[in-house]
C-alpha cells in the first residue's frame, strides 16, 4: 500500500438536525454509489488532533484565517490502518496529504513521540510532519470520535459524508481504547460535507435548495476543545 496520499478536493459543509440527515440519506442513496465501508450503519472514525505549544492551528481557524492548517492521526472502527495526515485549507479549497504508520508506531505519535517519523523520511511528507510537530512544539490536544456514512459519484471525484455522534476528550488519548468516557458534541445535529474537484454536481445543488441548507464553517476539532484552551 502507498504510504503518501495526497488529494486536493473543495469542502463544503452544513449543519443539519438529525431527522433531516436521514431524509437527507435517502436523496443521496437514490444517485450516488454507498461507500464500500458503509456495511449496515456506517463505520466509526477517531482522530487525535495536534496542536502547537500556543495553539496556533486551533486560533487560525476560530479567527477565520484563509489559510490554515490541521495535523491529525487517524484510524477507522476495528481497521488496523492509521494515517497521520496533514490538512491544509485556503478558504473552501484543501489539500489532504496523509501517510500511513504502522500500529506501534501510532501509539508513539499519540504519546507525542514524533521522532519515529525519521523511519518514513523517504516520504516527502513524514519529512514535513517531522518538522511542523518538533519545531512548533505539538502536541495531543483532543481525541474525536464520529460515526460516518459515506456515498461517492464518479463525476468530480464527488463524497459526501453524514457524520454523527460526534464525541470528544481532552484527556485521554489512547486511540485504540473503546471505553474512554468521552463528551457528546452536536447532540441531535449531524455533520453533513461535500467534496469536489473541478464543480459541484447540478443534483447536489438542488439537494442543497431542496432542503434550505446554510454553508457553516465547523471544525470538529474546535468543537472538540471546551476545557483546555
């Protein structure tokens, strides 16, 4: 498997109450292909987020900087695969580079041991996560916990995700444990997001008038950190 992937999509995002997600679900279900990791009710996504000593990815993004960027390791339900990923967005466009570390490895970068990156230098980007992490002083700062249901359309590389159960802590960062006790974010609200290259599909856009829905400018990991900031 590549161990460097980078895609460069656009990022729209809306806010939306629960029991309009799933008639949201059913228009998307009727003219996009499931995700293959779907299975029945979605699949589970937990990311450790980092951040620098004086937090400054965490002030970009509430101060409404246009150019901004977040690191986090990632890993899906009872996958054994975890990306340590580097987002960086200008306004509603991104570029998401993510590598692949192996599971001994992960727990190292979530104890806030970067230094087992200089195993992955022959990728440009382990190179440039080294640096971010040990010059600006990283560290975990929030563990965030979702369940997603994904649908694609192969026409500009079109996804949309409903995320739900949005949980957070800001204590424990133990990223494989299931039972740490965790703060519920959105409550009965879902997360709905829709990325793209080149322009959005004519079907989405009156899926988006059908339902009167406002673009948000929401971060999950800002969401995630009401205690210690």
């Amino acid at each position: 498997m590549d161990q460097n992937i980078k895609t460069y999509r656009k990022e729209i995002k809306y806010i939306i109450p629960y029991d309009k997600a799933l008639k949201i679900r059913e228009d998307i279900s009727a003219t996009c292909q499931e995700d293959s990791h779907n299975g029945d009710s979605g699949y589970r996504i937990r990311s450790l987020y980092f951040d620098s000593l004086y937090n400054h990815d965490y002030y970009t993004k509430v101060n409404g900087t246009q150019v901004r960027k977040k690191i986090r390791l990632r890993t899906y339900g009872d996958s054994q695969v975890y990306k340590l990923e580097l987002k960086q967005k200008s306004s509603d466009n991104q570029l998401k580079e993510s590598l692949i570390v192996s599971e001994e490895d992960a727990r190292l970068l979530a104890s806030g041991d970067y230094e087992v990156l200089q195993s992955y230098f022959d990728k440009d980007i382990a190179v440039r996560l080294y640096s971010l992490l040990t010059a600006g002083l990283y560290k975990p700062v929030v563990l965030i916990d979702y369940e997603r249901q994904a649908y694609i359309h192969d026409l500009y590389d079109t996804r949309i995700t409903i995320d739900s159960a949005v949980k957070a802590s800001e204590v424990d960062f133990d990223i494989e444990n299931q039972d740490i006790l965790m703060n519920p974010i959105l409550e009965d609200r879902c997360i709905l997001e829709i990325k793209y290259s080149g322009k959005l599909l004519g079907f989405i856009s009156d899926l988006l008038s059908k339902y009167n829905l406002n673009q948000e400018s929401y971060s999950k990991y800002v969401s995630g950190r009401m205690i210690y900031i």
